[in-house]
C-alpha cells in the first residue's frame, strides 16, 4: 500500500533528500559548481541513510521502486567520486533530477515485506545485484556523455562531459567490467545458494526475471569478448551496453513492477 511503511523518520530523511538534489538540479543549471555539488552531496547522505534504513530497519522491505532509489543513489556517489578526481567533470542536473524522482517513487512504493523464511543474507545477496544495476547505470551515463561529446566534436562545438573523448571511453568501459563481474556473482550466488538464501520453495526458478538477467548476461559477455578480442568501440560497443543495460532493467525492476503495481501481488 502506498505509504504503508513511512515513519516520520524515513519521511523527513526522503523529503529532504529529494529537497536536496532539486536544488543540486536547479543550481547545476547556472555559471558555479560548488553550491550543486555540496547539495549533492547532502542529498546522498540523506539518501544513504534512508535506504540503509529501508533494508536493515526494523521491517526490511524491497521492490521496485527501492531497486531504482538505491541504483540512483549508486550512480550519484559514482560521479560524485569522479568530480574529485576529475574537477572539470559537469554536474548534470538529469542526474540529481532522477535522484529526486526516486526517492519520492520509493516513498510512495516502498515494496513488499521480506518472506518470514528468507535469510539474513538475502538483503546483502540484493544489494550485490543493484550494485551491478548501479555500476552498469553508470556505464549507460558516461556512454550517453560520450556519444553527444562525439557529436558536438563533429561539428566543431564543445563538448558536454568536460572530459577527454578517450577519457570517457576508459571509464565507461571500466563501469561494464566491474558490473560484469558483480553481476556474474549474483547469478551465480542466486543459481547455487538460492533455497538458504529465499527459503524453502522462494529458490530461483526459470521465471521472467531469470531468463532475462541471462539474457542481459550473455549480451555484456558478447560485449566483453567484442571489445577485448575485436577492438569493439563507437557505435557498436554502445548499442550493445544499452540492449544489456536495457535486459537487466527488465529482469528486476520491471517484473516487480508488473507483480506490484500493475497486478497488485506480492512476490
């Protein structure tokens, strides 16, 4: 039920968590950096806390809607990072924008409770999943960044990213290779540890989310193989990130969409 489990805690931590990266979004619009960063980086804090709150509070819950806050949430602490490291890295304002967007979604659809039978380990088994959600999200931004960085250099403009062409590519591929790996051990932990870790009948079993988190598996490792052993780059690496990317979302976020808002059934 929408709003069923918020506290006056967790709705002070969300709005102003979602307060805070509106005004990273507005102020990320104009000449200055600092101020947006420094809002957002208040809204990942409070972000942070909520979520960590939404899986190992008093009544742990999940769905959807929390599986896109916390991969938001990913994506943001990533480029936060990377400003660091690269100052003349852009704040976008999509980017606090969506934050925003998911932690109200996340308020208004916190998910279903975790069975009476599952293990303490399945938070951490979800948590492993997201974090390859997060990464390979991150990798969909910076190749985003780079094909209209591409774009506006053909046409003698400037680029968007504030980056190096090459520098961009680095990174985004690095982001499918970390995700890669993350994901690669979450199916494997799912497929070999499912009964411990969902309880007796809760196991993976060859459902929607199954077949295409497989899917999107062989999609990155055909990936994977084309860019190492045939130089992949451009066009072809990209639109092979976004079917991948595009696979995963489906497996999770959108079979839980389907089961808790369209049919209203718990999972």
């Amino acid at each position: 039920m929408i709003l069923a489990s918020a506290t006056p805690f967790t709705l002070t931590l969300a709005l102003g968590a979602s307060a805070a990266y509106a005004a990273s979004a507005m102020g990320a619009a104009r000449a200055g950096q600092r101020l947006p960063r420094i809002a957002a980086w208040v809204a990942w804090c409070l972000h942070g806390v909520l979520l960590a709150w939404g899986l190992w509070g008093s009544e742990p819950r999940f769905g959807f809607a929390p599986a896109l806050s916390v991969t938001t949430w990913l994506v943001g602490l990533v480029y936060a990072i990377e400003s660091h490291v690269f100052p003349q890295l852009k704040t976008p304002w999509l980017l606090s924008s969506a934050g925003s967007a998911a932690v109200l979604l996340a308020l208004l659809f916190p998910g279903n409770a975790l069975h009476a039978s599952a293990s303490t380990w399945l938070p951490l088994h979800w948590a492993l999943g997201i974090a390859s959600y997060g990464l390979f999200a991150v990798a969909v931004v910076h190749a985003w960044f780079m094909t209209r960085a591409e774009a506006r250099i053909r046409v003698a403009a400037n680029a968007v990213s504030g980056l190096p062409l090459l520098t961009m590519e680095r990174l985004t591929f690095r982001f499918v290779s970390l995700g890669f790996v993350l994901l690669s051990a979450t199916l494997l932990a799912g497929f070999f540890f499912g009964n411990q870790l969902y309880g007796g009948g809760h196991a993976i079993k060859w459902d929607h989310k199954t077949i295409f988190s497989v899917l999107s598996w062989l999609t990155f490792a055909i990936l994977m193989v084309g860019r190492v052993r045939f130089g992949w780059r451009g066009k072809r690496a990209v639109r092979f990130l976004y079917a991948g990317s595009g696979l995963l979302l489906l497996a999770y976020v959108g079979s839980r969409f389907v089961m808790e808002v369209v049919l209203g059934q718990a999972l």
